[in-house]
C-alpha cells in the first residue's frame, strides 16, 4: 500500500517525472480521484489527479492548496506536463515531502488512474487468499452494466463484511449479509448520522465516522463513510469492521463504489440528454406523426394504446435571487426531482418519464385504458409531499400544473400546453406552492386568444350595422336577438324576459333579418351569431375607420 506513488514512477515507456516530494513517495494510500483546487473536499490518503481547463499562460499557485493537502495526509499530486506550476509550490512541496508527479501529455490522465487503481487494489488484496481471482472479478465491476444492488451483494460476499449504501435520494442498498446479520435496526442510525454530518456542514473531517453498536449481544463497530459523487448530497456507506483491517475494508470498497457511481452517473446523465431530446421534441410537436412518436418512444417504455397526461413543475420566482442562485437551484432540484419524486412514482407502480425542457420539470404518465381513478388523488399526494421535501432541504418553493388525461399518443403535445396553462393560471395570481389542474377555457377565453384584427372583421361581418348600434332602436335589436339565441328562438320565453309582447319580438326579430340578409334560425347563422355576440363586451361602442 505505501509504494503506490513509488511504483508510479517505474512504469516503463512513460517519461514520468517526479517535480517535488520525492522523500514523500512512499505516504500511505487509501484512494484516488480528481481534485479540483477550488474544493475544499478530499479523502485522507488519496492521490490526486490535477485535470484543469484553465488556458491561462500564468503558472499555477497551488501553495496554500499543497499545504492543506499535507495536514490531510494526502499521498501526493499527479498532473499533466501541460499544467504549469509555479516555482514558489514547488519548493513548498519540496519542503514538505509532498510528491508532485508530471504526466506527458500523450499518457491520458484516465489510464493513469486505472493504473492506480489496479496498484492500489492489488496492494490491498493480500487478504482475501485469492488475490488474481478477486482482481479480475472487481475489475469486472467496470466493464458491465449491472446494478448496484447486485455489486453490493458480490463486494460482501467477497470481502465477507456487511455493507449498506444509503442513498439521500432513495433506492438505499443493502447486501444479503447486512440483513441476514439481524443489522436492519442500525439503518435508523446511519441515516440519522447521515443527516447530522449534513447539518453540520462536516465534509473532510468526517469523512470516516465510527458506531459502537450491538449486533446480535456483541459489540460490534460499524465504519461510516462519505462517498462524494456528481450530485449535490453525497451517499453514505455502511460496512461492518472486520476490527482487525481498521478501515482498510471499508475505505477499499468506497474506492470502488466511488467509481462505479461516478461512471453510473455519466452514462444516466447521457441517457437522460437523449430521453430529453425526444420527449422535447414530442411535446413541442416536432414529431408530428404517430408511426415516429411509437416507434422512438419504444426506446424509453412508451407506448401506444394507452392513456396519457403530464405534469409540468417549475421553482416559484423570487426577485431577490441572482441568475446564477437560480440555474444552481434548478440544478439541485434537477437530481431531487429524477431520483426522488420519480422513485416516489415507481413505489406505486406508475409509469413515467421525466425530463427537463427549459426551466420546467416535465413528467409524462402513462397508464393502461383502464386504471384505478383513486391514482389521481395519490399522485397529488405525492406532489405535496415532494413539496414539502423541497422546502424542507433546498429551501425552495414548486409549483406544479397537471393536464388532463389523453388516450392517443399522438396528443402528447396538447397534454403539455394543458399543464403548462394550469401552472400559469396559479402563478399569474402569484401563488406559491400553487398545484393546479387544467380546466378547459370557456368560449369567451378562447375567443380572447384570436388575433384583434380577425376577430373584428369577423365580428363585423356577422351584425354588420348592429356591430355597434347608433340609436336605442338598434340596441334593443340586438338585445331581443341575444336573448332569443339564448332561449333557443322561443318567442314566448323572450318577451317574458325581456317584459314586451310577443308581437314586439316577432317585429324585432323580422327587423334583424332584414339588416342582416340571413335567417337567424339556420344552425350555421345561429352559431355564427351567437360567436359574435359573445364578442360584444371586448369592443367598444365605436366601429374601426376603414
């Protein structure tokens, strides 16, 4: 374990050389990652690979970082030959015995790492009595896809320890052993320890905390660590100590797990792009027929012949928060919302996609044609109860809108506009935390959206000269008419309502005709009749000039 730094440097081929520390070469070494000079997050004993972007010319100082790298026992720095460091943390270092590394810029940082790794593991297999075997089966951990639960159970089984992996955002996994061992009852401390570690904003000095518990009337000692990846909150590892190898178990599984939810992450991230792509697509109507949408949407469990219909959530403005607070926001809540609240779905068996378009969070359902009605009122549930976990963690405040249900695919797009429109309809009366589901728009609200112009001429050419009465003979005209329309064109129920004769309604009604040149009973002059007097009250009393 303690030549992994040293032995770098015999690589044949590779010119690697060695710019400082060199009497440090031989640090104790537990892990290896990226390190990122910004952080100030890294593991005891880990050897850290300098990967910038920075185009600057200017050397690199890193004084300050190599001698906080130092008090954390850090076994040494490797970077690219094309990252220049200064002189002044150099000879830091040099003073120090703080081993700094430089890589050709031919050798890829990546295939260093897996030499490292392959070292490092190797260097810790001596205990296992089958060393070759155990690489090769951790070395396939990988190459293949498979889940982590299935990773867990083999790690277990293999280093014969116990282990759980606590999730912040759900799918927690444990192995066989840890619930076989009568160990459930310690998860409620692990994540409550969890949690305690985040509220205290505790990072590298508690990347390793140690539980006395007891399992089965023996004290036992449970290892707790910190496995930092892409997502804003970082898991917890649970691994029973052998109380012989220290943490030396578990600190080996948490290198391996730490790299396999890393390249897990990525390939989700990509995976998550494509879904993305298409289900925006969808929803913007950029794929128009039904043949495209089945036959991509196969891809990611969409199908055809079923009922449909989304939700549309977005983070409630707030005026005081700069632009970068807000996409770091939604960023955040991007990983509660693809791990929490789709977990929250899956746990009731509801078939969904999510996706991100812009500054909404979309979920598309999808059920069969026939379906349980009390799901509607579960999901609600869950949309309040993921409200509140917002609030709670991130600080934030969601609003959400939810369209109606669809039965033909080929609808995806309406189902979209419908929830984007009832989370409008809360947000315009500025409700926070609004959950809103769509109503479909009265006549008069439709008509509101046609364009002025067509709307008058239309308007217009339907009255003609009762479009805008000039004398009180005109107005009762149009008043008669409106209510005769109204009462299905019954003569008696008019003059009731309006107080008058029935003569003075048949004379009126007689007089509209004439002004307009049609009979008014016919269904398509009745319709287009009763349009434009719903009309009426968005104009005022004067006609346009022409």
């Amino acid at each position: 374990m303690a030549k992994v730094m040293r032995n770098l440097l015999s690589i044949s081929n590779i010119n690697l050389t060695i710019l400082a520390g060199e009497d440090g070469l031989d640090r104790p070494v537990e892990t290896i990652d990226y390190w990122n000079p910004k952080s100030s997050f890294t593991d005891k004993h880990a050897i850290l690979l300098l990967q910038t972007s920075d185009n600057n010319q200017q050397p690199i100082d890193l004084t300050k970082e190599i001698v906080q790298l130092n008090m954390l026992e850090c076994a040494g720095l490797v970077i690219q030959s094309n990252e220049r460091i200064s002189q002044d943390t150099l000879e830091r270092a040099d003073s120090i015995d703080f081993p700094i590394i430089s890589l050709p810029d031919a050798v890829s940082m990546h295939a260093i790492k897996q030499y490292l790794i392959s070292e490092l593991w190797g260097s810790k297999l001596a205990f296992t009595g089958d060393t070759i075997a155990f690489q090769t089966r951790l070395m396939s951990f990988l190459r293949k896809e498979t889940c982590i639960k299935l990773i867990i159970d083999d790690l277990a089984a293999l280093m014969n320890s116990p282990i759980y992996l606590y999730n912040p955002f759900g799918n927690s996994s444990f192995s066989a052993q840890f619930s076989s061992s009568g160990l459930l009852p310690a998860v409620y401390e692990i994540e409550k320890t969890f949690h305690d570690v985040q509220a205290n904003n505790a990072r590298a000095n508690q990347s390793f905390i140690r539980k006395q518990l007891d399992w089965n009337n023996q004290p036992v000692t449970l290892e707790l660590c910190l496995i930092h990846t892409t997502q804003p909150l970082p898991y917890m590892l649970a691994v029973v100590d052998s109380n012989e190898q220290e943490f030396q178990i578990s600190s080996f599984i948490r290198s391996i797990l730490h790299q396999l939810l890393v390249e897990k992450e990525a390939v989700e991230q990509h995976e998550r792009l494509s879904k993305n792509n298409f289900f925006t697509a969808v929803v913007d109507g950029s794929i128009r027929t039904r043949e495209e949408i089945v036959s991509r949407g196969d891809i990611y469990g969409l199908l055809d012949d079923r009922k449909y219909a989304c939700i549309v959530c977005q983070v409630d403005a707030d005026k005081k928060q700069s632009p970068h607070i807000i996409e770091s926001n939604l960023n955040h809540l991007a990983y509660y919302f693809y791990d929490l609240f789709g977990n929250a779905l899956h746990a009731h068996h509801i078939e969904h996609f999510i996706f991100r378009k812009n500054a909404y969070f979309v979920t598309v359902l999808q059920f069969p044609l026939k379906f349980n009605p009390k799901l509607k009122e579960t999901i609600l549930q869950l949309i309040n109860q993921f409200q509140r976990k917002v609030e709670q963690e991130l600080q934030l405040s969601i609003s959400f809108g939810i369209s109606n249900f669809i039965n033909d695919i080929a609808h995806l797009s309406i189902t979209f506009r419908e929830a984007v429109d009832a989370l409008l309809a809360g947000l315009s009366l500025n409700q926070k935390q609004y959950v809103g589901f769509y109503k479909p728009k009265e006549l008069k609200e439709l008509l509101k959206m046609i364009p002025s112009d067509s709307f008058l001429d239309f308007y217009e050419e339907t009255l003609r000269s009762l479009a805008f009465p000039k004398s009180k003979e005109e107005t009762d005209l149009v008043n008669t008419l409106h209510v005769y329309l109204d009462q299905n064109c019954e003569i008696t129920e008019t003059s009731k309502l309006l107080g008058v004769h029935r003569n003075t309604v048949k004379y009126r009604i007689a007089k509209c005709e004439e002004i307009l040149q049609y009979n008014i009973q016919e269904p398509d002059y009745s319709l287009r009749l009763r349009t434009a007097l719903l009309m009426k009250h968005l104009f005022t009393d004067k006609p346009r000039n022409h």
